[in-house]
C-alpha cells in the first residue's frame, strides 16, 4: 500500500480554509490546499459598511459636541474603490503566495473524493492522498423556497451587495432576515440614507440571543428610524414591473410594503455536490456536515470546520473550529469543541455579545442557585464621556462565584467580552475579575464593577462580624 503525500488535505474555498492550512503547516506537517475559487469578501464587506455607517452617525451627532458639519452622504463608488484598495492589503496575511512561501501545496482546482484502491481526492491529472482531510467550504446564502415567487423578483443577498452598481443606497430598502449581519446592515444602511424596513421570521432578533440583549437592541435599531417587524406573515412578493423603477411589492396583510430592493439575509448553506462525498459514504445536508465534538465526521479520517458544520456566519467561531480540527487530525483525536466559553458579537451599535449560558439555560441548570448580576454603562466614566450610555453588562454566577455565562449591549463589547469568556474556559471564579486590574476610564470597568457587586453581596452576611473586627481594631489603636 502506498504511503500517504500529505498529513493534511484541505478542501477549501473559504478562508477559514487559508487560515486552517497556515496553522497546520506552522505544526510542520505536509499540506494541500484545495481551492476551486477564492473566498469572497463577505465579512471584510460588512464591516467595512458598518464602520461608514458609524462615522455618518458621528458626523450627524457632531453638534452636541460643538461641531458642525454639513449631512453626510454615501458615494457608493468610492466606498468600492476603498474595498478594492483595503481588501488585497487585509488579504495578504492568508494569500496563495504566503501559503505556498510557507510550505502548503495549493492547488488552484475543483477536487474530489475516489476510492481506487485507497482514499484519495483527485484533483486535475492526479490524485493527492493524506492521512487526514479537513472540509472547510465557502457557503452560499440560503433561498428560501417556502417564500411565494421569490424566484421571480429581483432579490440581493449579502454576497452580491459590494458588486452593485448603486450611485447612493437604495431609498427603500426591505431586509428578510434571522442572522447577525442581517442586524448590521439594517443598522448601516438606515445610517446611510435608506428607509429601512426589517422583516424579522421569529417573534425576536435572533432566537439565539439574551432576550434582553434583544429587546434592547431591537430598541436602539427603532430608535434610529429602522421599523422592524417581528414574526412578519409575508403572503405575497412581486416585482411591478409597470411602475417606474420596477419596485418591489411586499404583501404582510392588507398594506402591502414598498421596496426598491430586498436584501435577503436568511442564513447561509453549503453545497457539496462536486466533492463525491458519497464515494466515502459521507452523508451531508445543506445545512451541513455531522460531525462528533471532536470535529470528526461519520468518516474517521475526514474532518469539517467553518462554514461546512452549518450556523451563523461567524469568522472566530471557524477558526477555533479550524484549530481544533487541525490538532485532531494531525495528532491524536482528544480535543472536544467548547462552545460554552467561546463569545460571539453582533457588531451593530452599541455592540451585543454573550457568551456561557444564556439566562434562560442559566434558570433552567440551576433555578435559584442562580445570580444576575448587572451593570449599566451609564455609570460608567467612559460612556458618559463618549456619549456611548445605552447599554449594559451582566454576569451570571452561582453563589460560589462560578461563572455561568455573561451578556452585554454596551460600546466595544468585543474587545472585553474575552476577559470573561477566559475566566469561563479556564474555570476562574468570579473573584478573579474582581483582582484584574482594568484600565480607566474604560467600558471594561463593567466587569470589576460586577464582580465588586458579588462582593459586596458575600460580605453582607458578615456585617456584624467584621464591624465587631474593626471596632475591636481601633480600641487597640487608641
């Protein structure tokens, strides 16, 4: 029997792929690539238009802080010409040539699974066999069928936004979705001058999230003129094609919605047809690949991460998912996924972000052994200062300190999110973030001011006790 080429091949075409080759070439192993058509700039998209988004809401706002400064407005072309200036810089750190400089064999084709004799993926004239192999696609959005004649209508989605040929946004602008980005451009483009109107499947944001999270950010998006819709019963969609500028027609019940674009932001799924996974019996839907908490599908030797296992599109949940997969399939399989410490952010703004249980998971674990502690940033130092006050921070905790998960709305969540979600992995109690210094001012004096709060709450008990310690203390120093 021949022995293997490589320790690692990857079948890719998402960045999380790129990411997952580099990482495992630095563990020395030999690698494959196999890309058949480079990642898009989805995500670098989005929050390229979230950030525009959020400087004309600055400029807007510039007269509470004694600026003035004519209303912004968006030249769609030049926010492009950036795109095609900041994106090549931003991939360089995962480009083809960086990947082969480092030791990858990347193979710039389709590929697919043979069995003839051994397990193999044939890729152009040859077939490159491995150890292991590690599925990271890129996936598509997802089209619902269940809507009546979407099919029909002229429908945007997410991968398609930065190749519009618009000279300003939309002025009408309807967005069908139940993920994070669909959040975000909801926010970003009301910013930039559309009349925004969300059409929300659930009765909440997203059914993942804190509901208070939620009901606050539902707030802040109506508050800047974005009319959400919640549970939207949506009976018929057509285009008009005999009105000028063929509108969109969207019909919720007797009054019917007018768009100039719908944006459909519904989630996303993979398509696997062209990998001849049932060459190996591996099963797959759609939605995505089974998989074991190790990352190991049905097959032993074949792994997925990202994009493959289905879920929100979220680019640090598939690269802890990419790193872990990569260790197990070079070395031996031990390492199991950990979701409950890894964060997640929807970068809307004030930015929301929770990690561990949920209140709900929280109250049904533990019921009364459950604590809600809980800080609003408009006493924070920081926020009054920027003006950032909308918001909050709250940590779960049994009485023991034990931290069973945290939530925040509140500016620059990201960036101190982790503090807690490490204090969660490395199962430090909560009197842990109560001795971590953090800088002042900061939105980060949040957490040491919840964990104060547990605090205080422990030493209530032992008032009389340390009261009676104290005075003691001072009739001895007379």
């Amino acid at each position: 029997m021949q022995d293997p080429d490589y320790d690692l091949v990857i079948l890719g075409g998402s960045s999380t792929a790129r990411y997952a080759a580099l990482r495992a070439v630095r563990h020395y192993a030999r690698v494959a690539l196999i890309e058949p058509e480079p990642p898009k700039p989805l995500s670098f998209f989005v929050q390229t238009l979230t950030q525009v988004g959020q400087i004309a809401q600055t400029l807007r706002r510039s007269d509470q802080w004694g600026l003035s400064t004519s209303s912004p407005a968006l030249n769609w072309s030049a926010l492009q010409a950036r795109m095609a200036i900041a994106h090549p810089i931003l991939d360089e750190a995962q480009s083809l040539d960086l990947l082969a400089a480092a030791g990858v064999d990347v193979v710039v084709s389709p590929g697919a699974f043979v069995r003839r004799p051994q397990l193999g993926v044939a890729v152009e004239d040859r077939v490159l066999r491995s150890r292991a192999y590690l599925l990271a696609p890129a996936s598509q959005p997802t089209l619902p069928s269940t809507l009546p004649a979407l099919s029909e209508i002229h429908g945007l989605t997410v991968d398609h936004l930065h190749d519009q040929s618009w000279k300003t946004p939309p002025a009408r602008l309807v967005i069908l979705g139940h993920d994070p980005m669909s959040l975000e451009l909801a926010q970003s483009f009301n910013r930039l001058g559309s009349q925004v109107t969300l059409l929300v499947p659930a009765a909440q944001l997203l059914p993942s999230l804190e509901p208070e999270s939620s009901r606050l950010l539902q707030a802040v998006l109506e508050a800047e003129g974005v009319t959400v819709i919640p549970s939207a019963p949506i009976h018929q969609i057509r285009q008009r094609l005999e009105a000028p500028g063929k509108p969109i027609e969207i019909r919720l019940g007797d009054q019917p919605l007018i768009a100039d674009e719908l944006l459909l932001s519904m989630g996303r799924q993979i398509n696997l047809t062209n990998w001849n996974l049932e060459a190996i019996a591996l099963p797959w839907q759609p939605q995505g690949v089974p998989v074991n908490p190790y990352l190991q599908t049905s097959h032993p030797r074949v792994f997925a991460c990202g994009e493959a296992l289905g879920g929100y599109f979220l680019p640090h949940l598939a690269r802890y998912e990419a790193d872990l997969a990569v260790r197990n399939a070079l070395f031996r399989v031990t390492r199991k996924t950990d979701y409950h410490s890894v964060p997640w952010v929807i970068f809307t703004q004030p930015q929301v972000t929770q990690v561990g249980f949920t209140s709900l998971q929280a109250q049904k674990y533990y019921g009364s052994a459950m604590m809600r502690l809980s800080v609003p940033f408009k006493g924070l130092e920081r926020a009054i200062a920027t003006d950032e006050t909308t918001g909050f921070c709250q940590i779960l905790v049994q009485p023991n300190g034990k931290i069973l998960g945290a939530h925040a709305v509140g500016a620059n969540a990201s960036e101190w999110i982790g503090a807690i979600a490490l204090a969660i992995q490395s199962k430090l109690n909560i009197k842990a973030l109560a001795r971590l210094p953090m800088v002042s001012p900061s939105f980060a004096e949040g957490v040491s001011a919840i964990a104060t709060q547990w605090e205080d709450q422990r030493r209530a008990p032992q008032r009389d006790w340390i009261e009676a310690w104290l005075g003691w203390g001072r009739s001895w120093s007379r």
